[in-house]
C-alpha cells in the first residue's frame, strides 16, 4: 500500500509546479492609454502585438511563438500590450498597419523603433531577435521625450536621443534625430558632429549618395575644420561603396595634395585597393 505521506507531498508538488508554469506567460495590457503610462513610469519600451480573433496565423502565434519560455523572459523588459485591430483602426493606422499579425515595437512615447509584418518561416528568430537588440531602458530620457512631446524642436532633448541611439549603433533612429537637429542647431562645433554623424552613418546604412551630399555640406561650411582630410576621406569611402572608384581615385589624388601627412590616406588607399580587387573576382 503507498503511504499518504508519499502521495500528498507529490501532488503538492505538482499542484504548485504546474500553477509556477502557468504563471509563466507574457502579462498583456489591452488598455492603450495605461499602457503608455505604464512605459513612462517604468522607462520601458511599448510592444504592440497587432491581432484579430479571426486571423489564423496571429492564432497560431499564441500558440508557437509568445508562450515561449525565452520570449516570456525577454518581454519583461517591455510594457506589452495586445490591440484588437478590428477595434483600434485609428491607432493601427498610426503605425501603418494594414495586415495582421504585426508586432510593433516603440519608445515610451509611442515612437516606432522597428517591427514584424506576418508570422512565418524565418519569423520566431526575426522577432526574437528584435526583442534582444533593441533598447529596454529609457528612463533616463524621460525628462527629454517629455520634453519633446510638448515641443518637438527642443534641441537639447534631440541631442539626447541623438546621442542615446548612436551609442548603441541604432544609426537609422540616431539619423532620424540628427536630421532634425541639422536643421536646427546652430551651434557651428555641434553642427559640424551632427553633420559628420550623420555622414558616417549614411555609409553604415548602405546610402552613400547620402553620405557624399553631407560630407560636401561639410566641406562648404567648414573649410578650415581640422576634419577637413576626414571629409575627403569620407567621401572617398561612399565613393567606393557607391562603385565609383574613378571619383574615389581622384579625391584620394586631392588628400594627398592637400594633406599629405594625412592618417586617412592609407586606409583610402586600402579602399580602393580593396574594390579593385572585387571588380576582378
């Protein structure tokens, strides 16, 4: 006969295991306007999870992707709330949503960082691993997105975020703030980095049309800055990434004349040595 002893410290056991997993879920909000609050009190990033009882592949997500224990861990970090999209069309065209599922991942103020259109194959890892890159705390820029919630041209909040993303190497959102303080500041010493940032990042992003315009900016307005071998050089590089090696071979001829002790003219050099031989594979 089995002891009682031995059978209710088990079905204890398991009684509270089980409640333990149960728990073990992500916490949706449902309610927009608490959800916001909640992110602006915590510091935390928004994900919106775009859905409908209707939609097949939302189902099939709830049942595949959310409940998973690395995705329950990792949406703690976020303020999730789920929308009714047949419910919240005004708010799901304020994101561009025209399809479900659609996960939309934001700043406390709403502000869209990126997103996931559609659950299928390749999916889980691309929105995992959005979930793990992007930037979970924002505290200390809440006086600053206040800020720029009263007043979307205060220069001192823009810089913050500026600063916030590109230390971080989110160069698309740190350029999304940079254009509007090149606008802006007019400061010569701030204006110079935010142009040079902005440059830079053109090139890490694959736009060197871009980069080479704000580099030529550069030179017209600074043509005494110290960094004037860097614009060369810059535009040099977008040159080459732009498959203009011709171009990058007679600014590379203009930083040698004009800067000969330059620290930018090997790895210009290397450039184009570089794209020289991709032409040739």
């Amino acid at each position: 006969m089995i002891s009682l002893r031995i059978i209710f410290p088990l079905a204890f056991t398991l009684f509270f295991t089980t409640a333990a997993l149960a728990q073990e879920q992500i916490q949706w909000m449902t309610d927009l306007d608490e959800a916001k609050k909640l992110a602006l009190q915590t510091g935390k990033p928004l994900m919106y999870d775009f859905t409908a009882k209707w939609c097949g592949p939302c189902r099939h997500m709830e049942q595949v992707f959310w409940p998973k224990p690395e995705v329950v861990k990792m949406s703690k970090q976020f303020v999730c709330v789920k929308v009714d999209f047949d419910r919240e069309k005004s708010f799901a065209g304020k994101y561009g949503i025209n399809a479900i599922p659609n996960v939309v991942f934001t700043d406390p103020w709403g502000r869209g960082l990126l997103g996931q259109k559609g659950f299928g194959a390749g999916s889980e890892e691309e929105i995992f691993e959005k979930i793990r890159i992007l930037p979970k705390d924002f505290s200390g820029l809440i006086e600053a997105g206040n800020a720029l919630e009263n007043d979307s041209k205060d220069v001192r909040s823009l810089h913050k975020f500026a600063a916030f993303y590109q230390e971080r190497k989110f160069f698309w959102l740190g350029n999304e703030f940079y254009k509007k303080l090149v606008k802006l500041e007019a400061d010569p010493d701030k204006r110079e980095a935010i142009l040079l940032n902005l440059a830079f990042n053109y090139i890490r992003l694959g736009e060197p049309g871009e980069a080479i315009e704000k580099f030529e900016i550069l030179q017209k307005e600074f043509p005494k800055s110290a960094q004037n071998d860097g614009f060369l050089y810059g535009i040099i590089y977008a040159s080459v990434r732009k498959n203009k090696v011709q171009n990058a071979k007679k600014f590379l001829a203009e930083l040698k004349t004009k800067f000969p002790s330059s620290k930018f003219i090997e790895p210009a050099e290397n450039a184009i040595a570089e794209a020289a031989e991709d032409s040739k594979k």
